[in-house]
C-alpha cells in the first residue's frame, strides 16, 4: 500500500541525520530567533542547484556575517560593507546586498520576518497570497537600478504561478515541528503547507500516480499537495521526506 510506504520512509529519513546534508542545516546553526528567521531566509533563497556548491556559498555568507545575521542586519550599511564574491548562478553580489538592506529597514522598524508573514497571510488566511505579500513587500523597496535579474530569482514572484519550492521550503521548516523541522512559527497550520516541489519531487510524484500535470507550477504543487492529503490531511508536507526518500532507494 503506497501510503505504508512513504509513511515508512517518513520515519527512514525524517531524523537528525538528514540535516547535515541539507540548507536546514543553516537553521540549526542558531539558537536566537531572530537568528534563525534571517538564516533560514537567506538559506532559502540559494537552495538550488547543487547542493555541495550552494552550501558552500552560505558558508562563506554567514562567515561574512560573522555567524551573527541579526546582528549583521541591524547594522548593515549597503554603501560600505563586506558582501563580496557571493555571485551564485543568476544572482551577484549587489542583488544580494538590496535583500539585506530591506532586511535592515524591515528590523529598523521594529518588525521580523515572521511579523512580515504573519501579516501577510492574515491578509487572506492563505500561503500563496502570503508569499504574494511579502515578496511585495521587498519589490516596493528594491533600488531597481542596483539590481540584475537574479534579485528577481532569489525572490521569485508567486503572480507568476511558479511551484515556489524555495519558499515553502522554508514554510516547512519554520512551522512544522520535528528533528529536522523547527517550528518557530505558529500562525499557519501545517494542514495549509504546500509541498516544496521541484524536477525532483515532481518526477516522483508522477511515479507513484499522485502527480498528472506535465509542468512544474502552481496548479502542480497543488495536485500533489491534495493528493497527499489523502494520507495524512493534518500533516502533508512530512511527504516531502519520503519523496526524497523514495527517490534515495530508487535510483530516481
């Protein structure tokens, strides 16, 4: 029976064993929250391609950063700081300085990143909407001319009906609660999660008949999160183990 399967691979690969090959890992490095918000963010943002290679690269970020990103933050001055050689694929270094100094106005005045999501999704009571607000919140206050394209990559927009897999990743580790997920967030229930989809876990999901849709977007992240509901409606996204899971011991 599928759902014994992947309940099964949940509990193989949902363990601490999992983080330290994971951009999860970059939450676990911190106790503050205020730390871990903004570790995860920027976490989030470079976690794709390869993961040896982005992993290295948020090394370097938060050795930048002396491993205190709040603190790195609070004091950020876009016009003088150390935020060299953290190109990665489509993003440079001046895209990454416009997300932290929003960062800094956002801290500056007295809000978090978690008063920016909550907010964002009392608007509606609904994480794409969500998303929707807080990019929007950073596009209203880009300095467009200081920017390339990749600033649009680290922070996609949700207008455009991509899957967001970055973003509900972080969604994930931010509201779930676990070994591998912390759980810091409490606004959202995990019954609302989408599955963080990607050509990976997209490939999966048609495998075992829980995905039809042929392209990697919004309606897609939709079907498959539905469709794993039908296992467990209070807790879906604890699936996105046992994709990566099934993918492990399949050669997928």
């Amino acid at each position: 029976m599928l759902k014994t399967q992947l309940d099964n691979y949940v509990k193989q690969y949902e363990t601490v064993d999992f983080i330290k090959d994971d951009p999860v890992q970059f939450v676990h490095r911190f106790k503050d929250k205020n730390d871990i918000e903004i570790a995860g963010f920027i976490a989030s943002m470079f976690a794709y391609g390869k993961r040896e290679v982005f992993i290295s690269k948020l090394n370097y970020i938060f050795n930048l950063m002396n491993n205190k990103p709040f603190e790195f933050i609070k004091s950020f001055n876009y016009k003088e700081n150390n935020i060299k050689n953290c190109d990665y694929r489509f993003s440079k270094d001046c895209d990454l300085i416009e997300v932290l100094r929003i960062l800094n106005i956002l801290y500056s005045e007295k809000e978090t990143l978690e008063s920016l999501f909550k907010y964002s999704y009392s608007q509606n009571n609904d994480v794409w909407n969500m998303f929707q607000g807080v990019v929007d919140y950073f596009y209203a206050r880009v300095n467009k001319d200081k920017i390339t394209k990749g600033f649009y990559h680290l922070l996609p927009n949700p207008a455009k009906k991509s899957a967001l897999k970055r973003m509900n990743m972080l969604l994930r580790w931010f509201i779930r609660t676990g070994c591998v997920d912390i759980g810091i967030w409490n606004f959202i229930p995990k019954s609302e999660l989408l599955i963080p989809l990607d050509t990976h876990s997209a490939k999966i999901g048609r495998l075992l008949g829980l995905l039809k849709r042929n392209d990697n977007t919004y309606e897609s992240v939709i079907e498959l999160t539905e469709n794993l509901k039908s296992f467990d409606r209070s807790d879906p996204v604890k699936y996105d183990f046992a994709l990566f899971g099934y993918g492990v011991n399949n050669k997928v």
